[in-house]
C-alpha cells in the first residue's frame, strides 16, 4: 500500500479559515469554509469530490457537510481516532483510498471552536472521558493527572532528568516558534514574538516542565485539504504536493498521551517507529528534510521529535535548538508558520498545510529549494515532496 499511495497520491488543495479565540460561528460553519477554501485553491468542485476523512473528535457529521457543500456522491468517509495522533493519520486514509480506487478526490477536515466552545485542556472528569480514549485515563485521575499537560508533563520529566534539560531549554523552542509565528499574518500570535525572558517569566502549568508558553494555544478555526491522483491533479490550478510515505503507529507499551509503559520513555517509541517505517518507504533522510512541521502541543515534544527522527542524538536537541538548526537558514526549519504554539492549534492539520505551502514556494517564511517535508505527530506521520 505503501509504494501506491506515494506513486499516485497527491495533496492538490488547501484551506482554512482565520484562526481565533472566539470564532462566532458553528464548527460546521468552520468546516464548510475550509472546505469551500481548499476546492477553490485546488480549482475542484463539490461535485469533484466523493470522499471524506476527519477525526473521530470533530462533531461536524459527513452528511451535514455533504449537504452544505452540495456534494452529490460521496462513495467513502472514514474517521481517524484521537487528537493530534490522528494528524497526519487521516492523510494517510484519504491517500489509501484514493490509490485502492475506492475514491477520486478525498476532502480532509478538522474544525472546531476549541477556545469559545469545549476546551480540551481543561480538567476532565473519568465520566467525561471520551469513549475513543484511553481507559488507562481512568487510572491516572485519582492521582491529580487529568488534563493533557500533567499527563505530558510527567513523561516529559524523565527526559529532563536523563539529559539534565532545563525549561529554560524548553524556551528557545517556545521563542524561535513564536518569531516564525511573528511574520505570518495568518498566525493568532502575528507580530508578538517573545524572548526567552519572556518565557521564563509566564506562569507555571505544571512545576518544573511547563510554563504558559510551553503550552499549546487554544483556537477556534477551521482546516481542510484535498487527495487525489497525480494523474487527476496535472490539470488543477496549484502545484500538488506528493505524498511520498506515510505512517502510523501504536505500540505495545505505548498510550496517546502519557506514554508511561515503555522500557525507556526517555524518548518516545512512536516517533522512533513512525521515522523507520517513513525512511523505509521513501528511501530518504533526515539530510534529505529542507523544513519539518513537528506537532507541538508542548514544547518538549520537539527535542524527541528531533532526536527520534535523527536530526541529533539523544539528549542533543537542547544543543541543536540553541545552535539556531531549527530556525530559517538553519539546517532543518521546524514549524515554519508558527507552529501550534504560535499560529493555531487545529490538532495539527494547520501543518500539513504549511508543509504544501513550503512545497509550492509560497510560504510567509520560505524555506529555499525545498524539495522534501516531513510532517509527524508522533503517532502518525507523513513525507511530503514537490510534484
């Protein structure tokens, strides 16, 4: 399957709304305007599109979205579960199906209003928990652990205490994220870098790993994109965006956030499976990466990213960030657009969206001659390439 989505499948449109904190409009409303904007970007029709992927999460159904849209046959619809594990999973069910032959042009979508409406990083109760997650959550509460930072945060620790990595160290990410986010026009936080006195002074979330601006942002906002063939994508009016591998992973040991059961959760297995099984398929490097969008719903989950991926060695990221590698001009540009701490969190999919733009050349902080971009949530990820 593998070889068949990455010979035939391409990303041929994108689109999103304006990202906010109160966007005054329905999540369905949300979805259908990041939609309408990606089938205008890729010069498509409702009428061209007979497949549909989201997140088991969004609340928008396919059918309410079919009838806004006007679509009149949708032949395949799919769900990836969780949250931002699901990032680049739902790339890889639209790309699967198109090279099965069980759809022509796939529309991926993920709206919510996450600020103004339910706030994912609020304290949940066991009752609350959703059914897609995990049951292990119902363990973890009665011991104070019921909000994804403290989850995170306490794997996040033993990395801090195996390679004796600081939160100040933690911050350079925050602050390259949010000078990359300070140029995009697009990004919540456009025009407001910060420094790293900045983040050393915000408050803490959870004492001694995250700050404020370690954390992600909360948004309300809509994205989408369009698969298809490359053959079908020649005629369309932007340049396609190759979908070279992709992956997922979910490993014995292994949880959707916490991450605790592993022999060593010094690091993170999934990202390490997801990099070997995507280096398998493509035949590529990390040396061959001109740009990566690394999911950042806190700012550690970059130095595993980096590692595990083998930009750097273990316990090196906090060198690699501080030698400016990650940042424009350096040796792999991370979140180019600003990531989810400084442009949007969409659970991600604000990414891959970033990642066609660099592709195409039109991005606000253009990487130059890129030909290769990796996208990964740790759970699931993708290689994207020029046409």
């Amino acid at each position: 399957m593998a070889s068949g989505v990455s010979d035939r499948t391409v990303i041929a449109g994108i689109g999103q709304t304006e990202f906010s904190k109160n966007s005054g409009r329905s999540e369905l409303q949300l979805a259908a305007e990041a939609s309408l904007a990606a089938l205008d970007d890729a010069g498509l029709t409702a009428a061209d599109i007979d497949g549909m992927v989201t997140y088991t999460l969004d609340s928008t159904g396919e059918f309410e979205l079919v009838r806004n849209l006007g679509i009149k046959d949708l032949r395949y619809y799919s769900r990836a579960p969780y949250g931002g594990a699901a990032t680049c999973a739902v790339v890889l069910h639209a790309a699967a199906a198109v090279a099965a032959g069980a759809a022509n042009v796939v529309l991926i979508y993920r709206a919510f209003n996450e600020r103004s409406g339910r706030r994912f990083g609020l304290p949940q109760a066991p009752g609350q928990v959703s059914s897609s997650g995990s049951l292990w959550w119902r363990w973890y509460m009665p011991f104070g652990l019921d909000t994804p930072a403290k989850w995170a945060a306490l794997h996040f620790q033993r990395y801090m205490h195996v390679y004796g990595v600081t939160n100040e160290d933690f911050g350079r990410y925050s602050v390259v994220c949010r000078k990359h986010a300070a140029n995009n026009p697009g990004a919540y936080f456009y025009q407001r870098p910060i420094t790293l006195e900045d983040h050393q002074n915000s408050r803490w979330i959870v004492e001694p790993v995250l700050r404020l601006l370690d954390c992600c942002q909360e948004s309300d906002g809509g994205v989408a994109l369009l698969i298809t063939s490359r053959e079908r994508a020649r005629d369309l009016r932007r340049p396609p965006a190759r979908i070279v591998a992709a992956a997922q992973s979910a490993l014995l040991g292994g949880d959707i956030v916490s991450d605790y059961y592993h022999e060593d959760i010094a690091g993170m297995a999934e990202i390490g499976d997801i990099g070997a099984q995507l280096w398998s398929q493509s035949g590529l490097r990390p040396r061959d990466i001109q740009a990566a969008m690394l999911y950042d719903h806190f700012s550690p989950i970059i130095f595993m990213h980096l590692e595990e991926f083998g930009f750097c060695g273990r316990g090196e990221a906090r060198d690699f960030i501080k030698q400016g590698n990650i940042e424009l001009g350096g040796s792999v540009p991370v979140n180019t657009h600003g990531g989810l701490l400084g442009e949007a969190y969409i659970h991600g999919v604000n990414h891959i969206n970033e990642a066609v733009r660099q592709l195409r050349g039109v991005a606000i902080n253009q990487v130059a001659d890129v030909q290769h971009v990796l996208v990964s949530a740790g759970m699931s990820g993708i290689i994207l390439g020029s046409s």
